[in-house]
C-alpha cells in the first residue's frame, strides 16, 4: 500500500486531476444519481474552505511578527496592479457589451435574497466585515476580518520572544502541511465536482442563454489572455505568457471547478511558494486578492447591466457607460461582503439607467441560471490573477534590483529554495 501511494504521488498532480475529470464526466452520463461519487467534491471544496481562514490568520500573524525594520515588501505595488485590473475588466466588458448586445429572456426573480440600497451599503458591509470579532470572521470565513485582526495580532507581537515567534512559525508550517495533504486529494475532489456538474446541469442552458454567455466568458477570457498580460508586459518588459500560463494551470483550474476565491487560498499560497515568491508579502496579498481583486466581478455586473439596458430598449451614452465601468470595479471589490456576491450588485449598476428593482432582480435570476458557467469562469479569472500580480510586484521589484526578470529567473529561485 505504502509503495502504491509513493507511485501515485510521484505523478504529476496536474495530470491526476485531468484523469479525475474525465472519470467524473463519464461517471455523470453513465450514473447521474450516485450521490456518493457528488460528495467527494463537496467535501473537498469544504476541507479546502475550512482549513482557509486558518491558514491565512495564522500565515499573516507569522509573516508581520517575523518582519523585520526596512524589510521591503511589494504590498503598494500590488494593490496598484489589483485596481488596475479589475477597472480594466470593467471597462472591456462595456466595450465587448456594445459590441454584442445582448437581450435578455428575464427569468424568475432571486426572491430569497436581497440586494444592497446603494454603493454605501456595499461599502458600510465591508467596512463592518473589518471590525467584525475575529473569531467569528475565522468561522464564517469573512477574510476582509481575518486579515485585519491577523495584522493586529501580527504587528503587537513583533516585541514578542524568539521563543513565541518559533512557536507562531512552527504553528504556520504545520497548518501548511495541513494544507498539502487537502490539497493532495484535489483528483477526488475534482472528479465529485465535475460529475455533480455533469449530472446535474444538461446542455439547454446554451441553447436559451448562449449568446450572453459567450460575451460573458469571451470576455473574460480576453482579460486572461490580452489584458491581464499586457500589464503585466508594461510592468515587467518581457514575455508574460509562461507566467500567465502557469497561474490559470495552476490556480484558474482549480477555481474553476470549486468556484470559491476562498477555497482556493490555500492552492494560491502553494503555488507562490512553488514559484519562490516572498512569503511575507504573498501571505497578505493573495487573501486581500481573494476579497478586492474581482476583475471577474466587475465583468458579470457590467455585462449583465448594459443586457438589461438593451433588452428594455435604452439607449447608453459613453460618458454613462465609464460611469458603469467605475461602479462595477468599485462593486465588485466590495463584493466579498454582500451575501451572494457579483449577482447581488446587478441592480446598483442597472439602477444607473433606471431600471426597477423587479426587473433587475429577474436579470439576477438569470445570473443564477447561467451561474455554473460564469461563476466557474469568474472565480477562475478572479483567483489566477491574484497570483499574477503578486508575481508582476516581485518581478518589478527585482528588474529595479537591476536581477534578470523573466519566467526562466524565477523558475530557477525557486528551483534554488527548493520550492520546485
């Protein structure tokens, strides 16, 4: 058995989730009630999810306590880049949504959840998230909270003995360790998600929204493919496509099929070790990417507006429409702190054109038809972009260090930390 599992786990682990995937799409077809095989995903995507807001309290309290006077960190940077991108997101999806039009066949209202008033109660939410108790933003998950109480705990303790600092530090790496072994069981997990979406979801949702989904995730895919990496080769001036390839491997894949920006905190934090990258900084800025970096938020709520407009006939003016492109990103970085997340922020953005709450609450129901689909596609955009901006900060860090800044360069820093 012990030989067996050495095997198993000298395969490379993106290769067993590709076997899992195919086995839990066969297994859909062929089976589509054996509720077993589903709860493989489902406790999966919960062991991911409840070992997260530890990870992240306990890895920020060791990061800030250990930090020294003067020690640089590319936190500015990042946030920059964080901005940057979920505006520039924003403001595609406009373009692309006056490009293709699309009108809407408006579903059944999401009667059982309610939207914000306005921008300010976005803003009050999230506001009220960072003095939230922090025990209770531990057990709900709430990361704006977690990380504000980890930097407190983490900046009063930097007085502290060496002996505490060893014990926070030992702490981290076991929570750590905790997280490789969940991890390591991603082709399970990954074969119960594929099969639940599989036997549960069939292909009409194309035929009657297909259009929409296509701007949606054509979208996003070019904010993947085209913009992100244009910013990241204004930052870096050089090849950004190894990079960008290895996060939406890496990190996208797996968004995708959990569909949670807090599930995939503890792949992010594995894949930046595995590129060398500084723990002190990647430890805040991928839970902080996980609550602001929504580039993939600000392309459902714009595109899904500016279909409500087209569908009731209105017409939008551009001076309008870069209105809409500033709420969405300013929406969407408060998304994390509205219970139901980008869906629930449609009617600030369809209030813009004075479309009524009950007609944008049936837009937000035909979020939810489509959401298997553009939710997997948004938390992938949104999560793979946390680590690569963190990446594009370092590398910008070192190009003005006067290091060699390229793909190969940080492959092999890792490969020197043994990382890799």
């Amino acid at each position: 058995m012990r030989d067996l599992l050495r095997k198993w786990n000298s395969i490379s682990l993106v290769k067993r989730i590709i076997v899992g995937m195919v086995i839990g799409a066969i297994l859909g077809v062929v089976a589509p009630k054996a509720v077993a095989i589903g709860m493989l995903g489902t406790l999966f995507v919960g062991g991911l999810k409840a070992i997260a807001p530890v990870l992240v309290f306990v890895l920020v309290i060791a990061a800030i306590c250990q930090h020294q006077a003067g020690q640089k960190t590319n936190m500015k940077s990042i946030i920059v880049l964080y901005l940057i991108g979920t505006f520039s997101a924003a403001l595609i999806a406009v373009v692309a949504s006056f490009m293709f039009p699309v009108k809407l066949i408006l579903a059944e209202g999401a009667t059982d959840v309610t939207a914000p008033g306005g921008i300010a109660e976005v803003l009050k939410a999230l506001l009220m998230n960072i003095v939230d108790n922090p025990l209770n933003a531990i057990v709900n998950g709430n990361y704006i909270g977690i990380l504000t109480w980890a930097l407190v705990f983490g900046f009063a303790l930097r007085k502290a003995a060496d002996s505490t600092k060893k014990i926070l530090t030992d702490i981290s790496e076991a929570v750590s360790q905790a997280v490789k072994w969940v991890i390591s069981c991603a082709p399970f997990g990954i074969l119960g998600l594929v099969y639940n979406t599989v036997s549960t979801n069939g292909l009409g949702i194309f035929s009657t929204y297909g259009k929409l989904l296509l701007v949606l995730v054509g979208t996003m895919f070019f904010i993947a493919l085209v913009v992100n990496p244009f910013i990241v080769w204004v930052c870096t001036r050089t090849n950004p496509y190894p990079l960008v390839m290895r996060t939406l491997k890496d990190s996208g894949m797996y968004a995708f099929f959990t569909r949670s920006s807090a599930a995939n905190i503890p792949v992010n934090m594995n894949l930046c070790k595995s590129l060398g990258l500084d723990k002190d900084t990647y430890s805040v800025s991928i839970p902080l990417g996980a609550t602001i970096n929504m580039a993939g938020a600000a392309v459902t709520i714009a595109v899904l507006a500016l279909a409500a407009a087209h569908t009731l006939g209105i017409k939008v003016d551009m001076p309008t429409a870069v209105i809409l492109s500033i709420l969405s990103a300013v929406s969407a970085c408060g998304a994390s702190g509205v219970a139901g997340g980008s869906l629930l922020l449609i009617p600030l953005a369809c209030s813009l054109f004075g479309i009524p709450a009950d007609i944008s609450m049936q837009v937000v129901g035909v979020g939810f038809i489509i959401g298997v689909i553009q939710d997997s596609c948004e938390t992938g955009l949104n999560s793979s972009t946390d680590v690569l901006f963190t990446a594009t900060a370092e590398l910008m860090e070192r190009k003005k260090n006067g290091e060699k800044v390229d793909y190969a360069s940080i492959k092999a820093a890792a490969a020197e930390n043994n990382t890799l």
